[in-house]
C-alpha cells in the first residue's frame, strides 16, 4: 500500500502533471473574463462594442467615464484572457487579470470576495508564481531564446 501510496505521489510530482494542472488553472482564469467580455459585444461581431455596455459600467458598476471604462475593462478582458488562455506572456497576462480583479471587488463589488473574487486571485496567483506551465506558448518562446543564447 506504502509502495502505491508513493507511486502515485512520484506521478504527482512531474512536470507533465504539472503542465496539466497549469494549463487547467489558466483556462479556467480566462474563461471566466472571456466569458464577460463576450457579453458587452454587439452579437455576431468580433469586437463591436454593444452600447448596453456604457449604461452598465455607469449605472450598475457607477465607473468613472463609462464610455473610456466600458471599452477599456471589454478590451482587456479579451485580451488577457487570450493571452493566458494561450499560455503567452502568461505571468504578464494573469497580473491582468489580478488587476481586474482588484478593482471589481474593491469598486464594483465589494462584497462578492468569497464567491467567487477570491477563486480568480487564487488562480491567477498561482499563474503569477508558477508560469503557463509545459503546454503554454511561453514555454516555446523560452526555449527558442535558451537555443538561440546558446548559439551566441
């Protein structure tokens, strides 16, 4: 039993295990912004912002410049939530998204922290401290900058 027990905490601990469980966290950081960001497009474009969006960021979330906010937060989400759902420029695109996180919990909904803000920080805490993982964009790009370094 001793002898499993430690089989299955070897498997745990590799770096394709790893990989899964990043690739895991990022998709489920990024769905979550994707998701919301879907919503304040004009349906059937790509990027159109819908003008439902302005009167949103000014009277359900009372954001400053609604039109400047409204384009910014549905530009941001559709970008960082790519950018970690692709595992590129992953840490940079997690902070992202912390960010945003801050800000929709301390300015437009301070009292949601336990469901579910504090499941996105956690999540893009992890990407922050540990990368895009094995299956991520950035791990390309590093070993094509660790080839291209040993070569000079």
């Amino acid at each position: 039993m001793i002898s499993l027990i430690q089989r299955i905490l070897a498997l745990l601990d590799t770096r394709l295990f790893e990989g899964f469980v990043l690739l895991l966290v990022r998709l489920a950081l990024a769905a979550q912004f994707w998701r919301s960001a879907r919503t304040k497009i004009v349906d059937g474009s790509w990027l159109q912002i819908d003008p439902i969006t302005f009167d949103l960021f000014r009277d359900e979330y009372h954001m400053p410049l609604p039109e400047v906010t409204g384009v910014l937060a549905t530009y941001a989400e559709h970008g960082l939530s790519a950018l970690v759902m692709l595992g590129l420029a992953t840490r940079f695109g997690a902070a992202g998204l912390l960010l945003m996180t801050a800000v929709i919990q301390l300015f437009v909904y301070p009292d949601a922290f336990w469901t579910p803000h504090v499941m996105w920080f956690g999540l893009a805490l992890v990407l922050i401290a540990r990368g895009g993982g094995l299956f991520a964009l950035d791990r390309l790009a590093d070993q094509a900058l660790a080839s291209k370094g040993a070569r000079s």
